[in-house]
C-alpha cells in the first residue's frame, strides 16, 4: 500500500511540473513577443530620431549655404531660426575648441 501512494504522489509530481513547465514555456514566449514588440517600438522611434536629424541637418545646410529671403523671413518668424541660432553658437563654440586642442 505504501507504494501504491507514493506512486500517485509521484504521478500528481510529474503532472504538476509538467503544468508548471507548460506554463514557464508560455510565460516565457510572451515575455519573449512583448520583447520583440519593444525593440521593434525602439527601432521606429530610434529610425524617428535619426529622420529628425538629418532634416535639421540638411535644413541647417541649406540654411547656412543661403536660403531664398522668403524662406529666411519665415524662418525667422518660428523656433526654427532660434535653433538655427543655437547651432551656430554650438558651431562657434566647436571651432574654438578644435583651434585650442590644436595649439596644445
């Protein structure tokens, strides 16, 4: 009789991890979709900031290299010319920086 106990506590044993392994395989996929999902949300927004980045860029070129008064005038009239302005200090200050680290 004693055996015959210990073999269904032995059977409720294996069903009861088999379920736990059941469970730690779906929970693991989920986490392992939902991770997917994150680093997919991370590159759209990583892809987002570089767009950004170049159209500041190419509009900060265009800008520098002259843009048409009309252009200009609006320019001045948004945020767009007070970051234009930031850069150009920022440039400022990079020159004197690189003129400096030459000199030493």
């Amino acid at each position: 009789m004693g055996n015959h106990n210990f073999s269904l506590d032995w059977k409720k044993i294996q069903e009861t991890l088999s379920d736990a392994a059941k469970i730690s395989s779906r929970e693991l996929k989920r986490g392992v979709d939902e991770a997917k999902r994150q680093i997919g949300k991370v590159q759209i927004v990583q892809k987002r900031k570089e767009l950004f980045a170049e159209l500041g860029r190419n509009l900060y070129e265009a800008y520098v290299d002259g843009l048409p008064e009309e252009v200009e005038n609006f320019l001045k009239q948004t945020e767009l010319y007070e970051i234009i302005e930031d850069l150009k200090e920022t440039d400022k200050e990079l020159m004197k920086l690189r003129g400096e680290s030459k000199e030493t």
